[in-house]
C-alpha cells in the first residue's frame, strides 16, 4: 500500500524460492529478475509490480482462502501480547 500510495512502480527485492513459492499461494505474481546468488543462503532476484500486485490484492482479498490470516485481527503488537510470553530481562541481556 505504501509503494502504491507513493507512486512507485515496480519493486525490486531478493527472495528464497520458498518465499516466491508462497507469494505465489497469495496471489502475488512477480517475476524473475536474473539468476539467484549467495545472500545469506541461495536468494533470486525477483521484480514486483505494484500497480498489478494493489489490483490483486484488492480484488482477492475477501475470497482468498488466507485472508482471514492476513487480516489487520491477526496482527498484535508485542506489546500486546500476556505477560507470560515476554522474554525475562535477564535473557535479553544476552541478546
């Protein structure tokens, strides 16, 4: 939404071919963008356009079967989240 709402029009990123597998399951179709490299494990360079990608998503976005997944519900901030599943102090203290 906010490449879309900026006027960018293509994005560019590096992705495992299991995330491209699943972008895939969602609907999101980018492209090949030349042969994949070392980076931090095996990555493919791969383009998005986002004009098409905010269409896609719009339209499918009540019908897809992940949706209910993708839903601003689903999200919590950590803040948000019960005592119990912070960290301790003294564990953040060892990074």
């Amino acid at each position: 939404d906010y490449a879309f709402q900026h006027r960018i029009s293509h994005l560019v990123y590096l992705a495992t071919s299991s995330l491209v597998r699943l972008l895939g399951r969602l609907g999101i179709n980018d492209h090949a963008a030349g042969e994949g490299c070392h980076h931090r494990g095996r990555r493919y360079p791969r383009i998005l356009d986002v004009a098409a990608l905010h269409r896609t998503l719009f339209d499918s976005s009540t019908g897809h079967p992940y949706s209910a997944k993708l839903s601003p519900a689903s999200y919590r901030p950590y803040s948000a989240l019960p005592a119990a599943l912070h960290a301790e102090p003294a564990l953040l203290a060892y990074g």
